[in-house]
C-alpha cells in the first residue's frame, strides 16, 4: 500500500507541461499525403452511381479508395464476441447516416485533397430518414436497416435484452399506486480537443506502422486485420497518447481507411479530422428512450418496476448490445426491487453510430431511475432521501440478473451526501447500515429475493 | 518575413496569410500549439505574440512578421521548469494534455499582466480555453499558485520524484 493516499505524479505530467508529448499529430514523418473523405451529405440514401476518375486523374492525387478496395468490407466492432457485423468500412450501395465515409483520397497536401473528394461523381436517391428512436421502434415506421428497425441477435436470437424476476403480476395487484415516467437523454459529442487523427507509415518490411490515438488499441488491431484481412503481425500499432477520448475513440474510426490508403499509395499517410467532422461524423453517446411504471406501497416500498428501453444505435450496432445489457443489469440502480419486468432493445436510426461513453449505457439508466425515485417520493408525500434509505441494497440483497451484493455502499453514501447537504435524518434512517435486512426492513416481499452472501 | 520563436530567429518561405499555427507546426516543425479546431473555438493552439495570448489558427504569418513568439517549449525544459508548469505539475492541472499548452501561456500571460490569484480574474482570463476532461478546478488552482508566487518541491510531495519517461523514468 504504497500509492493509497499518498501523493503520487502522473507519469506524463512533466512531458505534457514542457509540450513534449507527442500526439499522433506530432509524429513527423517525411512525405506524408494528407487524407479527405468523401461523406454522405444524407442522413438516408441510394448511392446510384459513383466515378471517381476524375480524382484519380488530379495532379498530386496518389491514391483513391472506395469499398471496392476493402478486402473484408463488413467487419462488426464485437465480431469477437459473436455479434454479428452490419456495417461496412465504406458505404456500398446504400448510405444510412449523414457523415458515413464512402471514398478517400490521399494527396500531397489537405488543399488537392479536398478538391479531388469535390471531383468525385456520385449519385443519391434519398431515402425516408429515422431520426427519433421511437419513431423507428413504431411497427408502422419503414424500415431503415436491412434486418428491421432493432437488433435481433442477443441470446438465443431474442431481439430484445429481457429481464424477469420475482413475480411482477402479485406487485402491480399489491400495489398502493402505480408511478410512471417517461426519460429521453439526449445524445451527447464526447468532443474532445485532439479530434480524431491517424498516421500510416509502410514499411519496407511490408509492415505497417499505425500511429493511433485510439483508446483501445489492441480492439482496433484486431478490426485494422480483420478488414485488411492481414495478420497481427503484419501491423505495428503505437498508441497510448490520447488528447481526449471519453468513449469516443473506442471505435476503430480511421487506421483501417488510412493502412489502405498507405497500402495503395506505397506512401505514408494521415487523416486529421476537421472541427466540423468531429461533431458531424464522429460516434457519440446515445440518445435513449426509458419509459418506467413501479408499483409502490404508501409507506414507500418498491414492490415492482416495469421497464421499457429503446437505446439508439445510430445506423450500425457497434457497442450498442453491450451498452445495453449493462444498462439492463443496473436498471434498479442502488436499490433494492424484488419483482422485475425489464425490455430493452437496440433500436437503429439514421443517426450518427452512439458508442461507449463514461459509464456507458449506466449513466442513463441513473437518470432515469434517480428522477423517478424523486418522483415516487412526491407523488407519496415522503421524504427522497428516506425512501432512497429504505430501498437501498443491503448484503445479501440481489441485483436483477441474481448477482449477490456482499459489499454495497448505497446506505453510506445517501448518509454522506444527506449530511453533506444539511439533511435532517431521524435517528433510525441516521443509523443504518448496510448489514443483512432484518425486522421492519425485511417485509414480506423482499424475503424471497435475499441470499446468503456467504454462499456465493 | 521572419519572426523569433522561443529565442531563435526564423525566416519564413510561404505564404503572408498561412495561419501561424501551420507555419509552426508544419513549416518549422514546433509542435507545442495543437490544432483542437482551426477556427479559434478551443484555445489549444495559443501562443504568445510580444507577450500577448493569441490564436495562433487565426493569426496570418504575415501579422507575426518581426515579432517574438514564445511556445510551450519556450516556457521551460524538463528540468529547469518554470514556476507555472510546475505549479501544473503540483495541481495536476494536466489530465489528457492537449489543451495544456494553451492554458499554461494564457495563465503565464495573466500573471504576466499582474494577475492575482483571483479565481473569478483567472476564469475570465482562461475563458477562452476548452478542457474536456474538465479539469477546470486544478487549472484554476494551478495558475492561482504560480500568480500567488508559490514554491513546489516536485520531488517531496511524491513517492520517489516528480520524474517522466522523457526524463529518465520512474526512480
């Protein structure tokens, strides 16, 4: 226990004050062509017909791609955990959000770059765009990804992630009231300062070198390989150096475009995102759709909670399964609910692809389910933090997917924070503790929920 | 044209309306002064001009013509840091440190002018700067103790020293 409490320096602190980090930007590398992308200016939309010669054909042009020169075009960013790719490196035939990449050029400079990704010759038939999570989960809605408007791949091909637990019927027949509400967060731009920005230096050796700023490196060798179809050892990745990520820069968003680019051209290359395409193009955090009905008791207690999540993808899956089971498993928060009904499904729009970002897929479901605790205790006429108290989980209480707390904290940090904020407790609330439920906090219904933590 | 960056004088090639932040990074390979946006929103890429904070995405190299440009790397190296990159040091006032740089010449310009440890008086004088690990606090703090004149010693509060791989590794 050398480091807990003590004063330690960062390991980068003095090279990120004396400007000596370098960011992928900083890497200097002679010869390098820049990069630009030809992007959909729809948010939905037939590609009927694309010639990019006349790019090609431009002085100081050195390499143009398109999906035609990917080797595995569709590769899915957990294809390593089964879910199944949607999403292609370079829009074919069809693009589904504003910003998707379709070509790049590489040039010996940004000015004959952008100017050759002007010349590209290309054709759109628009197409009815899903811009509302919601909206896209109507049956009514046209469809808008070619497996229908949600993912159908969790478990067992279920199309949603499905929790049950205890007996929801006997808490909503048991109830005093029913409190309902319905939370809709807002997608967010992780918007970090360094935007995303990737250099590709090939190797005499027939290897790349892939300067990256990515936040998960060994996850974007694998896509890079998969989609080059190459083998690890062919890539040499160096990262490690990120001027902000925040979740943003979990997705593999440039090197696999660029190591093509590289490969084609012979020469290095590097895409630096402008301002305008970090907010436009880049992934974000989800928007999401949380519709919560809990059957209460007068005195407070939480007897059951039905739920309904819409997440929104954005126009490929990515994360999103993952993000969304994890949001499944906390969607009681840090309290104690015994009977459970939870639907959560992925939901694809014609937004920009959502991804991981702080706490991903939780920080939701924290709003949602802290707002309607508050709720609960308005509509009750009790005080929000008692009831927060009573329902808080306790040893050997357990989470919706059965996991069995054995250390939770929900009980000292509402005390912390009750004091914190001046908050008058009456001695029994004052005095609680996390220890195993017992007498008036152990009534009928949350008996059958609780186990001994000592046999798990 | 030329112009001094960080005590050496450069004599500039291109072009008068090239952003300086170009000619720095790309002409003169200086690196210090990152380009967050290119269009003046971030701060990331200020620089100080004779003194003064500036864009240095937004400043033409004409307009630098004959002045003198002091850069993250003029402030201090590693081992001989100045008071407001060690009081960064001390506060943490660094998390990713991209927008670093930038901060560190708006707050040394601020205390430059006669800044106070004023958090109020700080915050309008960084107002400009975007940090989005939101580290605000300890940047607020950091340039308040170097306006305040306070020492740092980087090898006490820490368990071995204040030390980085570009310095020589972890002791």
């Amino acid at each position: 226990m050398k480091v807990v409490g003590a004063r330690i320096p960062r390991y980068d602190g003095i090279a990120h004050v004396t400007g000596r980090t370098t960011y992928v930007d900083d890497v200097r590398v002679p010869g390098t062509l820049w990069v630009k992308a030809l992007r959909s200016p729809h948010h939905h939309a037939g590609i009927t017909r694309m010639d990019t010669r006349a790019a090609e054909e431009m002085p100081g042009v050195h390499a143009v791609i398109t999906w035609q020169d990917v080797p595995l075009l569709e590769y899915g960013h957990l294809a390593a955990l089964g879910i199944p790719a949607d999403e292609p490196l370079l829009a074919k035939d069809e693009v589904r959000y504003k910003g998707q990449p379709i070509a790049l050029v590489a040039a010996d400079d940004e000015e004959i770059a952008a100017e050759a990704v002007s010349r590209i010759d290309i054709d759109f038939e628009e197409r009815p765009a899903m811009l509302d999570l919601r909206q896209a989960f109507d049956p009514e809605s046209p469809e808008i990804h070619r497996e229908g408007n949600w993912y159908k791949h969790f478990e067992d091909e279920m199309d949603r992630r499905q929790i049950r637990k205890g007996d929801i019927e006997w808490a909503f027949e048991n109830a005093d009231t029913i409190v309902q509400g319905v939370y809709r967060p807002a997608a967010i731009e992780h918007a970090p300062i360094e935007t995303q920005t990737c250099q590709v230096v090939p190797e005499a050796s027939g290897r790349l070198t892939i300067y990256s700023c990515t936040q998960a490196l060994y996850f974007s060798m694998g896509v890079v390989a998969a989609h080059l179809q190459v083998p690890l050892n062919k890539l040499k990745f160096v990262g490690g150096t990120t001027g902000g990520g925040f979740g943003g820069k979990v997705d593999t968003a440039t090197e696999t475009m660029c190591a093509l680019l590289a490969m084609k051209s012979g020469k290095p290359v590097k895409w630096r995102w402008t301002r305008e395409e970090e907010f436009l193009c880049s992934s974000t955090r989800a928007p999401w759709h949380m519709e919560l009905a809990d059957a209460v008791t007068r005195d407070g207690w939480i007897l059951g909670r039905k739920m309904l999540t819409l997440h929104d993808a954005g126009a490929y899956s990515r994360f999103s399964p993952y993000g969304l089971t994890k949001h499944s498993f906390h969607h009681t928060g840090a309290y104690t609910i015994p009977n459970l009904q939870f639907d959560g499904y992925v939901v694809y729009t014609n937004r920009t692809p959502t991804t991981a970002m702080r706490g991903f897929g939780v920080t939701s479901v924290s709003f949602a389910t802290e707002t309607h605790m508050s709720r609960i205790a308005d509509v009750l006429g009790v005080d929000p933090i008692e009831i927060r108290l009573k329902n808080a989980n306790r040893i050997g209480d357990t989470s919706p997917n059965g996991i069995v707390y054995t250390d939770p904290s929900t009980v000292s940090t509402i005390q912390t924070m009750a004091e914190a904020i001046g908050h008058e407790l009456p001695a029994d609330y004052r005095t609680m503790t996390s220890e195993p439920r017992t007498g008036a906090l152990l009534p009928e219904h949350l008996v059958a929920q609780t186990a001994n933590p000592e046999e798990h | 044209m030329s112009f001094t960056v960080n005590g050496v004088t450069h004599e500039i090639e291109g072009f008068e309306l090239t952003p300086l932040l170009d000619v720095l990074r790309e002409e003169l390979g200086i690196t210090g002064a990152k380009a967050g946006c290119h269009q003046g929103g971030c701060g990331a890429c200020t620089v100080l001009v004779d003194g003064e904070p500036k864009r240095s995405c937004l400043v033409p190299a004409g307009y630098a013509d004959g002045a003198s440009i002091t850069t993250v790397e003029g402030l201090g190296a590693p081992e001989d840091l100045s008071p407001i990159q060690q009081a960064f040091v001390h506060h943490y006032a660094a998390q990713c440190g991209f927008c670093t740089s930038g901060m560190m010449l708006a707050g040394q310009s601020y205390i430059a002018h006669g800044g106070t440890d004023d958090a109020e008086a700080i915050q309008e004088a960084l107002g400009g700067h975007v940090c989005r690990c939101t580290g605000y606090s300890k940047i607020i703090d950091a340039v308040a103790a170097a306006a305040r004149g306070d020492s740092f010693d980087l090898t006490e509060t820490a368990i071995g020293k204040y030390t980085t791989m570009a310095t020589g590794g972890a002791e």
